[in-house]
C-alpha cells in the first residue's frame, strides 16, 4: 500500500525525520509509534503531501505519491476543527467535493453515514449549536466520507469521549474488514497495540525499529515468566542453570515470582522441577509491551552512545 | 482548479449570504441618496418659505420709499416706538421683522434686525442687498457717477476650460475632476483595508478551528489561499456593482420625484428676478447658478472610464495587498497579534493617500504623481486619483501591466509564508522567521 523510503524532513534549526522508511501493507491496520516530537506528524503531513520532503520518497500502491492520491486518502488530523458558523450538511458536502466526489455522489455518501450514525436531523445545524461528541462523529464523517483506501487518523483517541471512542473504533474495525488501510499515529502505544498488525516505532526523527507486532514480541521475549503458588513453609530460592528469581511478593497466601528461565532450558523443566515442591495457581509468560519495548531500546541507546 | 473554484464558491456564498452583507449593501445607496434627497429638498425649502413682512424704522431717513417689496418680503413702515413695534413682532403671526435703521448708517454701515426666530440668510441678504443698492447709488450720485452708464461698462469674462486631446478638444472640469478624485482615494484606501481584512480574518478563523488541515489535506494550500482571496474579492466586487446600480435606479426615482419641485423652483427663481429686476435677486440667482454649474460640470466628466479603471485597480491592488494580509493572517494565532505585521502593509497605503490629497489632486500630471501611479504597492490610489483628470491610455496600461506583475509577486512570496505559517499553532513569530518560512523548500 505504502512504502516509504528514506525521508528526511529538515526544518531550519531541527530535523523532524532522518532517513526514516517503513512499509504498510494493504488492509492492514498499522502503528505510527513515538513519543511527542518524534515526527510523527511530520511524516503523516508528508504522506498527504501537506509538506514535501527534503529526501527520499513515498510510493502508493507502487505509483510514486502524487496529488491523484489525495481523494484516496482520508485524514483525521490531530489538531481538529471545522467552520463553526457553516452548516453540517453542507460542510460535508464541501469536504467531500475537495476530496473529488461530486456533488450526487458526496450527497449519497453523506445521508448513508448520516444515517449509520444516526446524525440525519443534523443536516441544518451549525457546528457551534452542537455538542464536543457530536462535533467528534461529524469530524470522524467527514474523514471517511469519500471512502478512502487509506485511512490516517493522528491521535485518534484523544479527545473523544469513551462512547464515541467505542463507536468509532468499531466503524475503523468496519471499514478495516472491508478492505481499508488503517494508520494509527499515537504516543499512547498502550491504546492501540492490541488493534495493530504492524508499527514503526520512532524516536528523535529516527527509526527504531518497525515490523510486525508478533514478531517483534518473539524477538523481544525474555523467557521470563510469572509464577502464583500457595505459599509454603519452604521457601523456593534460585536453581543455578535453571531459572533466577527476578522478584518476589507475597500477598495473603500467596507468593507471586518472577523467573528468569537460564539459556537452553524451557518452561516445561522448571516446571517439572517446581511441580513436587509447591502447589501452582497460575503461570503465565511476561510478555513486553511496546511500551517496554520502546523504553529498552531507548535506554539500550542510551547506555551505549 | 475546479477545487479552487469549489472554494472561491464557499468563501462567496458564506459572505453573500449573510444578513449584514445585505444591509450594507442596500443601506449605504439609501443613505447617499437621503444624504442627496435632504440636500435638494432643504435648498428648495429655503427658498419657499421665505415670505415675510419687515416692519422698517428708519431713523436716518434715507431709506423712505426706496425699498422695493418682493415676492418674498414686504417693507411696511412702523411708527417710532420702538418698545411697542417689539411687542407687535412678538404678537403677530407668520414671519414679521422689525429693522432699526440707525441715523448714522450712512457711516456706521450697520442696522438691526430683531424677530421672533432669526432671519433666514435668504431674508438677511436680502435686506441687506437693497440698503447696499440705496447706500450705492446715494455715494454714486455724490461722486457725480451716473448709475446706468456704470452698468453699462461693466465687463464680463467667462472662462471656459478646455482640454486639448488626440479626438479634438473637450470641456475640462477641475472642479468635478477634484471632487471625484477625492472620493475615489478614501473609497479605495477603505475598501481595501476592508476586504483585506476580511482575507486575514477569514484565515485566522480558519486556522484557530483547525480546520485550516484537514482542507489542505485535499487542496495545496496555495488553492486556499487564492481560492479565499478572489472569494472575498468577488464580494467587494458585487457589493460595489450593486452599489453603482441601485444608487443610479434609486438616483432615477429620486430625480424624477424632484424634478417637479426643482422645476417649479427654477420658475419662481426667474419670475421673482423679473419682479425684483437687477439686485434683488442677486444671490439666489448666483445660488441657482452653481447647482446649474455642478450638474454642468458633472456632465463632462467621464464617468464610464472613472467606474471601469475603478473597478480595475481596485481589484488590482486588493490582490496585491490581499496577499500581504493572507501572510500576516498566517502567521498569528488571534487578531490582536497582527499588529506588529501591518506597518509595512499601512504605510505604502498611507503614504499614497496623504499625498493624493496635498499633492496629486494639485498636480496630477507631474513627476511625482506619474511614479505613483506606477508603482504596484501606489498605483491603486494613486492612479484613481489621476483618472478623473484624464491620463494617456500607454500609462494606464503600464500601470496596470505592473500591478499585475506586483499582485503575482506578493501572492507568490505570501504564498510561500502562508503554507508553512497555516500550520504552525501556538508560536509567536518574528520577521526573522517569516524570511525562514519562506526559504523552507516544498
């Protein structure tokens, strides 16, 4: 759907991307990933061609990005607005004519959502005579009023109330399933990393890493491991060449470990050491979160420059 | 470009359509046409309601029998009381005078006039015209100068200005040529603070709802930038040829309405000339003479070139200082930030319309003014204030080629600032970083 190669963005004093590339696959839901000012938004401005590049380039399903492109590609901006004074209808309608529709046909696509919604009595209305939620449907309407094959939403869940989150988040989930490619841009990774096939996380204008969501758990999988028994008399302490206990809590009758399983053993031969000892309640992977992910990379950075 | 289109038609129709829109553009014809209807209605008033009674006490004696009664007002002689002559005025109805005419006007030159509401100036000029006369021809015949033969050698020259073109000679109006002049440069210089403005508001507006980024989203934002300045400027256009045609129906209605009146006055003007004979009607025939000299001289000027450079320059300078706006509007997050950009927008406009009034009107074919008006930034006063009196086609067409030239140039480098200034929030800018935005590539 997407490749990016090798952008760089240069501001006069700053650099907002260097050397970033990337692919989205189609149909795919995709992360944009980072904390603020790592140049997220520079590079959504960039791929609806808002800004140019001061290097490298985009490619849309194969065809270099052009100005053809914008009418298939729908944007939430992070920074959202709409012309108070002007009626929803036609401000729709407005909309959806700049994105190329004409005029019957953004007419047709706008009472089929109006109506999905359930917004049609909002036709007449102005943007100031409704509410933040309210105003929050008609932007997320007017995003995908055009049917667009690309969908880029940044931050999308900030600032929409949790009713409406859930409502749009199936519509996205809606539109994902019927062919459309999503990309979430967030610093929030927790928010969207259970939705999200593949991510690119950035930080400071560069690429840390991108990829598939599994695969970059796999490669960040730790064997370690969380482990609940029914605390005992004796306590259980570290195996050398089996496993080490990275922490220990004890709540009630509980005892909770964390284990460090030693190279070249798996989980099956702790747990054929551990089962004649103590009495399991739960066991259970510990699998890193983007999150964690992100801050050990950045630390891992940290400690070696 | 259908895009900018679809633009040019919102930025239009959400500012045509307003009710204010309306109102101004239908109140500002009304209210010249009140302004012009008072005018007449108040002049022909005056010379109406002039009738009126002066009771005379003339106390040096010259005056006796030598006042001639008018059409207007009637000399009565009053006895020598003059506490119960006050007291009649004060009781009797209509318009009565009392004149005291001391014993040594002859010297003094002065007379009072008392009344229950002051005299009219029609009435005083009157009164004061015939004492002239009678004063006159009493010191005419103690110089031993014969009155008539006096009249008789009085010589009269009329000036008639004419202007020498390429299609013959015409009739030339300084008058009317300052006139016009004058009123083109204060519309201009309103009119495009006004609708430029309106550009800068309509682009904060758009940028303080955000909005600015989802529309460039599916436009550059070169097309919203143009697309929003022709938009207003299509309304400054509609607005003003609404203007020229109402005021011209309404010009039509309210002449032939006054048409009976003005002519029924011209009538009673002549008629009271026959009665009064030379100097009675002296002033109101002068008075009469100058409404005459106006419509004359209004007459010869051009207005059909006036109304078309207008049209032109206006829309000339509005791009180019449109443009200007539209950077400053980018580059702030509210209105009251504009400020520190709009010198170098004021001054160029400033200059030219402080200068039109001492300077071009004076003189509108010299150095100065031709430089003016050749200037882009200049030109849109400057020229429109040469205009009435006439300036060769190859310097309007020059002008004009240069503001072309001067409005593509400052929508370009407006351009370049606006793109990048659309989407920065929150940031207090500088003249230094402008020049920054505008050098970013892209």
């Amino acid at each position: 759907m997407l490749e990016i190669r090798n952008i760089v963005k240069q501001y006069a004093n700053h650099r907002a991307l260097d050397d970033v590339s990337t692919r989205v696959e189609q149909g795919s839901i995709f992360g944009l990933l980072g904390p603020n000012g790592a140049g997220k938004t520079s590079l959504i401005r960039i791929i609806n061609q808002i800004t140019a590049p001061d290097g490298g380039e985009i490619y849309f399903d194969g065809e270099r990005l052009n100005p053809n492109h914008i009418g298939r590609i729908g944007y939430l901006p992070e920074e959202r607005g709409l012309y108070k004074k002007m009626e929803i209808g036609e401000q729709m309608l407005y909309l959806a004519q700049l994105k190329g529709l004409s005029k019957t046909e953004a007419i047709d696509r706008i009472k089929h959502w109006f109506e999905k919604m359930e917004m049609q009595s909002w036709w007449h209305k102005k943007v100031e005579d409704l509410s933040k939620g309210m105003q929050q449907k008609v932007q997320f309407v007017a995003t995908v009023v055009h049917q667009p094959d690309l969908i880029i939403l940044d931050e999308p869940f900030t600032g929409f109330d949790p009713v409406n989150v859930n409502i749009i988040k199936e519509e996205i989930l809606a539109l994902n399933r019927n062919g459309a490619t999503i990309i979430f841009s967030t610093h929030r990774m927790e928010s969207v990393e259970e939705l999200c096939d593949s991510i690119v996380l950035i930080n400071k204008s560069k690429k840390i890493l991108d990829g598939k969501v599994k695969e970059i758990k796999n490669t960040y999988r730790t064997n370690t491991y969380r482990l609940e028994y029914l605390h005992q008399e004796k306590q259980l302490t570290d195996v050398a060449g089996l496993f080490d206990i990275t922490s220990r809590e004890i709540t009630g009758d509980n005892t909770t470990l964390t284990l460090q399983i030693a190279s070249g053993m798996t989980i099956n031969d702790v747990l054929a050491y551990l089962i004649p000892l103590v009495q399991i309640h739960e066991l259970k992977e510990v699998i890193p979160s983007i999150h964690d992910i992100f801050v050990q990379h950045v630390t891992a950075k940290l400690k070696y420059s | 470009m259908n895009k900018i289109l679809l633009i040019i038609k919102r930025e239009y129709l959400s500012r045509v359509r307003k009710k204010s829109f309306l109102l101004v553009t239908f109140l500002v014809p009304l209210f010249l046409i009140g302004i012009y209807a008072l005018t007449i209605y108040l002049t022909a008033k005056s010379f109406e309601s002039n009738e009126a009674t002066v009771y005379t006490i003339d106390q040096s004696g010259l005056f006796a029998n030598k006042m001639a009664n008018t059409g207007k007002i009637t000399f009565l002689e009053a006895s020598d009381d003059i506490a119960a002559e006050k007291k009649r005025i004060l009781s009797e109805e209509g318009k009565t005078f009392l004149l005291i005419i001391p014993a040594d006007v002859s010297t003094s030159s002065r007379v009072e006039l008392f009344a229950k509401e002051t005299a009219s100036f029609g009435v005083q000029d009157e009164i004061t015209d015939q004492l002239e006369d009678v004063l006159r021809d009493r010191a005419y015949a103690a110089a031993g100068i014969d009155r008539a033969t006096l009249e008789s050698i009085s010589p009269r020259v009329s000036l008639s200005a004419k202007e020498i073109t390429e299609d013959g000679e015409k009739d030339s109006s300084a008058g009317a040529a300052m006139g016009i002049a004058m009123s083109l440069s204060i519309l201009v210089y309103i009119c495009l603070f006004l609708y430029g403005s309106q550009v800068m508001r309509g682009i904060i507006e758009e940028k303080n709802s955000r909005i600015v980024e989802v529309i460039i989203s599916s436009v550059k934002p070169f097309q919203l930038m143009m697309g929003k300045i022709l938009g207003i400027g299509l309304v400054g256009l509609t607005q003003f040829i609404l203007w020229i045609v109402l005021s011209t129906a309404l010009m039509g209605i309210a002449g032939t309405g006054l048409m009976g009146g003005s002519n029924a006055m011209v009538a009673k003007v002549e008629n009271q000339e026959l009665v009064a004979g030379n100097g009675g009607s002296a002033v109101v025939g002068s008075e009469m003479g100058m409404v005459d000299k106006v419509t004359q001289e209004l007459g010869k000027v051009d207005f059909q070139t006036i109304i078309i450079t207008f049209l032109l320059y206006f829309f000339g300078g509005y791009l180019l200082y449109s443009a200007l706006f539209a950077a400053v509007g980018s580059a702030v997050d509210s209105e009251t930030e504009t400020q520190q950009f709009m010198l170098p927008i004021t001054i160029p406009l400033l200059f030219t319309y402080i200068l039109s009034f001492g300077v071009l009107i004076n003189d509108p074919h010299g150095t100065l003014a031709f430089w003016l008006s050749m200037i882009p930034f200049t030109s849109p006063i400057a020229m429109l204030v040469r205009v009435p009196f006439g300036v060769p086609v190859w310097e309007i067409v020059l002008s004009f080629a240069l503001l072309v030239g001067g409005f593509m140039l400052t929508t370009w480098m407006a351009g370049r600032i606006y793109r990048v200034g659309i989407l920065m929030y929150g940031k207090k800018a500088s003249y230094k970083e402008l020049v920054k935005w505008f050098r970013y590539k892209g």
